[in-house]
C-alpha cells in the first residue's frame, strides 16, 4: 500500500510531486488488470517493484537512517550488506502490500511541502479504499546530485523510517550489539493491518 508510488523514472529536473506522480503512473500501468496474476507470480512482481524503485528511492540513504547511531561503529561491509538486505525485505513488503491491499485509487496532491532542510521536500498521496475510506501517505524527498529521490514514507501517519530504526536498535539490545547477527536476521514488521489501522501520534 504505502510505496505504491515508489516507482520510477526520475528525470533530473522533476519537481518532488512530479517525481511522485510519475512513479504512481508508472507501476499503476504496470499493475492495472494484473493484481491476480502477480499475487500468484510474487517473484516477477518483486523484479518489477526492485525496477521501479531503483530510480527513485535512495536506499543508501535510508539504510544509513536505519541503522541511526550504529552506523558510524560499522564497517563498509556491513553497512553495504545491510543496505542490500534492507532493500530486499522493503521490496518484498511492499510487493505483497499491493497485492493484498484493496485499494481503488492513488491521488497524488498538489500541496507540496518544504522539508525540514533546505534539500528535502514533502509531497502528500491519498489512498482509496474500495470501501472509500482514505489514507493519506507523505513522502519525504531529499535533492542529490539534482536528483529528488525518497527518503521515508509516513503511511497513516506511521512513520516507517522512524518504526525500522526503532526496531534495528531493538534488535541491537537483544542481540549484545552484534551488529552481523542483526543484519543476518533482519525482518522487519510492519503489517498492512498496522498500516490500515494507522496511528494518531
């Protein structure tokens, strides 16, 4: 449900909401007619959110954020792996969330906001149910190398890069700061029933 749009083709001079809406419009055409085929086909429907997302989220980035604190005590080749896992587990999430979640249209809205720096910008989606309940989603979008790319996603205001770092630091305290056996059992929760039922914070 809440990276519906994190899907493609960032050009180099799009605004924020254009860059958003572009991703919706992309994997929407992608997936329109086909959301019983590719819950049975959850593989092709990673591959193809994997494509979508590459252009546009920075997973480098966000792993960084993740890992908050820990991320300065880790070598390069654990913050790369951890990168590559985190993907790989954001991709499957969302892939199933598409597929699962019963949504009848995507509004990407006009009111771009500023971010909290200079280099970041807000821009707010509506998700509709079939039912006609709505949920709003923010993304959050940082400016590199004169690119907008995402940086995190409050889904029904759950924020989720808050909610992973939260959880990668409570994985550190029961793992004694074993920052290997965190990355090699990574699984973070995140429902699509948490999401729906959202949060007032």
């Amino acid at each position: 449900m809440c990276l519906a749009s994190v899907a493609p083709v960032a050009q180099a001079q799009q605004s924020p909401t254009q860059v958003i809406q572009q991703s919706v419009d992309s994997l929407m055409s992608e997936l329109e007619g086909k959301k019983g085929y590719y819950a049975q086909h959850e593989g092709e429907l990673a591959k193809l959110v994997d494509t979508n997302m590459a252009e546009v989220a920075d997973f480098r980035y966000i792993g960084a954020s993740v890992m908050g604190r820990y991320f300065r005590g880790a070598t390069p080749e654990q913050r790369s792996k951890f990168v590559n896992v985190f993907r790989k587990t954001l991709i499957d999430t969302y892939a199933r969330g598409l597929v699962t979640f019963d949504y009848q249209t995507l509004r990407v809205k006009e009111n771009e906001n500023a971010g909290r720096y200079d280099d970041q910008a807000s821009v707010p989606m509506e998700v509709v149910s079939t039912n006609g309940k709505t949920y709003p989603v923010d993304f959050t979008l940082r400016q590199s190398d004169g690119q907008w790319k995402v940086i995190n996603v409050i889904v029904n205001g759950i924020n989720l890069g808050l909610t992973f770092r939260n959880q990668f630091d409570q994985s550190m305290r029961d793992n004694n700061r074993d920052i290997d056996a965190v990355i090699d059992n990574w699984a973070p929760e995140v429902g699509t029933d948490e999401l729906e039922k959202g949060s007032d914070a």
